[in-house]
C-alpha cells in the first residue's frame, strides 16, 4: 500500500507559523528520502526526484502567501506561485541565482548581512518594505524569514511576505481618527475651560455688580440720615453744654429755690445727668463715625466711584478689607480672636482694577480665617496651644510689587494643591463654600492683571499666597 502525502488546503495552512514551517521542513526532507530510492536505480532516481520537484512546488503553490526559499550559500532554491505574481516575475527569473544577480549593489549587501546573520544565529526576523507595484499602486510588505536545518544537516531559510497594504491603510484611517479624536477633545477641553473662565467672568462681574448696588443702597440709605445725626450731635452738644451752664448757675442759688424744685432735682438726680451726657454724646459721636467708616470702607472696597485700570493705593485697599472683616477677627465662645499683623514696604500707586484687586485680598484672607477656625476646632479638646495668626506683607521688587498674606492654619493638603485654582472646586461643606474664590482670584491677578497668583503650603502648620502685581499695568494694556 503506497503511503501518500498530505497537503494542507490553503486555509489550513499557517506559514508565518515556525511550528508549522518546521513540520514542513521536515516532511519535505521525508518525502524526498521516500521518492528518492536507491534500489529503483536510475529511472527510479530520476522519477522520485521530478515528483518530489512537483510536490515541492504543489505544496507552495498552495500557499497563498509569497514564500521563497534560500539556502546556506545564499542561493534561491524555490519560490511559489504567489510569489512570482506579487513580483511579476517567472521562477526561473530567481531559482539558482543570488541577490547579487537582480538587486542593486547596496541592497544585494544588506540583504546578505541580513540573511547571514539569521543563518549564523538561526534567529526569527521579521521587517517591512515600501514598494510600488506594476501599477503604480504602493505597497506595505512584511517579510518574515526563519531558518531551519534538515535531517541531513543543511540549512535552509524559509521567507514569507504578507502584504500589510489592506491593513496599513485601516491603521493610518485609525491613526488618523484617533489624532482627530485627540484632536477633538483638546478642542472641547479647550472649549470647556474658556466656558468655565467665561462663566467666572459673568459671575465676577455679577458679583461686583451686586456690590456696587449693595453698596449704593447703603450709601443712600444710611450715610444720608448718619451724616445728618452726626452734624446735629454737634449742635446738640453745645446746646446741652449752655443748658448744663444754666443748670449749674441756678444750682448756687438753690438756698432760694422752692422745695418743690430742690425735690425734683434729687429725684432726677441732676449731678448724674450732668457727668453723664458729655460720655452719652461721645459714645453717639464714635457710633456714627463708625457707621461713616463701614461706609467710606464699603465704597472704596468696591470702588464705587471709579472705574477702570487707575492708580490705586494697595495699603488703603487691604486695611479697608481687613475693616470690613473686623468681626470675623473677634473672638467667639469656640475661638480666639485672630491676631493680624500688617508690615507694609513703601509702595507707590499701582495701576489696578481696585474692586477687582480688593475682592481677591477678602477672597484670601477669608480663606486664612477659615483655615485657622478650621486648626482651633481641631486642638479645641486637646493641650496644644495655638494662637491663630494672619501676616499681611507687602513690599516692592524692581518692577513690581509683591504681596504676602500668611496664616498658620490647617494648611493646604497635597492631594488638593494642584486644584484649588479650578473652577467650582472645593473641600468646604455644602453651603459653606461655592469653589469659586480662588478660580475668580487667579483670573484677576493672572488675566486681567498680568500679574501671578502662588502659594507654599505646609499641612498643619500653614499657607502663604503670593501676589505680584507688575508695575505700569496701564501702559502695558494700552499697548496690547
């Protein structure tokens, strides 16, 4: 019974396979031996060698893959048909030459050493190559050569190209869409920030706006009638002194008042009234000159009166938002006052939005107080001493002016820090804070200003912000 050999279908095969390569290999070195018997003599011979010459080549051309073979001295033993398609070439156009028969010099070279280093090291190689068919048409080609060694010991290289073209377009459309996806998403993201800063911008404006008619009200509904108490206070206590005169000169003829008088006198207690009212008309004087000062504070914290970038007194700006924060300052039944120390340099006028500049120094200093209600809550039941603290500093360097404002609050955790400048962020309690301080803080200083917005926070011991604020704003925009 005659043993015949089997040939995978083209779909079974897998010759980028080493394992299946190997296998046929070694089933081609067993059917050579087979065909090539030595008792048949030499029609026998010469038949087993034409019919494994036809197995060979049937069992390649079923491959659909291009597949050459090369043997030890660089020589091309065979190809398959679909290699000789994809080159527009016959078989005999290879079969017994070297590359050196049809490529050019330096490419026959490299090949060489290529080929040479895979025979020497019987390592796995894979490369691709660019061409450009008959038609013109380019072509993406990946060559996978591997080498084997017979049962007789001779080394042969089996190489197979698949043509990429297919997939190298489907992967440049991929690259393409996912730039384009890349490219799409910084667009949106782009997109979102400047909705974001946009938003900011409305609400700042909204914001400063509110003030300004806050502070408008009050200082129609208020300064008016205070101003009209305080200029009368004058009148009332001269009068109240003449009357206090009259008083004391009836009071040395009292040996001839009646007793009724003298009775009313006691019961009122006139000596009293007379010691009391020059404090009671003080006391009243120093209430509406508070009033007029939360005012005056009020007005030129959201720089009711002006507008635009002016020259602004930084100093003036900052102790009228510390007044209007003077009772956030006192002590409570759960906290101690907050100590605030303010070492000014000599700073000159600084072209600034003064509104603006001043809701950013409340915006810090608020969060300073927040921080250090924060650390007196935390060392509330224990030993630890603290003395809640705020430094407020401010000096010029070369071109600008520099503004400090530390605490030794709770501290900025390192998780947080690199978010505290976005939009609608916050650590604080539903309804305690909205996240958007500090985001309109750095859009003040950095866009409108020009200026840098930092800070250095050490968790549990305190956070310094910086300001800088360049001179000669008003130039620079005008400029721009």
């Amino acid at each position: 019974m005659t043993e015949c050999a089997f040939i995978p279908s083209p779909s079974e095969m897998l010759p980028d396979d080493p394992v299946v390569l190997q296998i046929m290999v070694h089933d081609l070195q067993k059917q050579l031996d087979r065909l090539r018997n030595p008792t048949a003599g030499f029609q026998g011979e010469t038949l087993g060698k034409q019919t494994s010459s036809a197995f060979l080549r049937q069992l390649l051309d079923s491959i659909p893959d291009p597949v050459f073979v090369k043997d030890e001295d660089h020589n091309w033993v065979m190809v398959n048909q679909a290699y000789c398609q994809l080159m527009g070439i016959d078989r005999l156009d290879r079969i017994g030459k070297t590359d050196y028969d049809f490529m050019p010099m330096e490419q026959a070279e490299l090949e060489w050493l290529m080929d040479e280093h895979i025979f020497a090291t019987e390592d796995e190689d894979i490369s691709e190559a660019y061409r450009v068919d008959a038609l013109g048409e380019p072509q993406y080609l990946s060559t996978k050569k591997i080498c084997f060694t017979t049962d007789q010991g001779e080394k042969l290289m089996v190489g197979v190209i698949r043509d990429m073209t297919d997939r190298k377009q489907i992967e440049d459309l991929a690259h393409d869409s996912v730039l384009q996806a890349k490219l799409k998403t910084q667009q949106l993201a782009e997109a979102l920030k400047e909705l974001q800063q946009t938003q900011l911008q409305l609400i700042q404006s909204e914001k400063m706006s509110s003030l300004g008619q806050l502070v408008s009200g009050i200082a129609h509904e208020i300064n008016n009638p205070v101003n009209f108490i305080h200029g009368n206070l004058i009148h009332v206590q001269q009068y109240l002194r003449e009357l206090t005169l009259l008083l004391s000169t009836y009071r040395e003829y009292q040996a001839f008042l009646p007793e009724e008088v003298l009775q009313l006198e006691q019961y009122i207690d006139v000596q009293f009234i007379l010691q009391d009212i020059p404090k009671l008309m003080g006391s009243m004087q120093a209430g509406t000159q508070r009033i007029q000062d939360i005012v005056s504070s009020l007005r030129l914290f959201s720089h009711l009166d002006e507008s635009g970038c002016k020259p602004t007194d930084i100093h003036e700006g900052l102790d009228c938002t510390i007044r209007l924060l003077k009772s956030r300052l006192q002590a409570d039944p759960l906290c101690q006052a907050i100590s605030i120390e303010c070492v000014y340099g000599d700073l000159p006028l600084v072209d600034c939005y003064g509104g603006e500049l001043n809701q950013v120094f409340m915006n810090l200093l608020v969060n300073s107080i927040d921080a250090l209600a924060s650390r007196q809550a935390s060392v509330l039941n224990t030993r630890d001493t603290f003395v809640p603290m705020i430094m407020v500093t401010t000096k010029q360097i070369q071109n600008e002016v520099l503004i400090k404002i530390t605490d030794n609050g709770t501290g900025i955790p390192k998780e947080v820090q690199k978010r505290i400048f976005d939009p609608f962020f916050t650590t604080k309690a539903i309804g305690k804070g909205t996240g958007m301080g500090l985001p309109i803080s750095y859009q003040v200083i950095v866009d409108r200003h020009k200026g840098k917005l930092s800070f250095t926070s050490i968790p549990n011991e305190g956070t310094t912000f910086k300001i800088q604020l360049p001179l000669g704003l008003k130039n620079k925009t005008t400029i721009e």
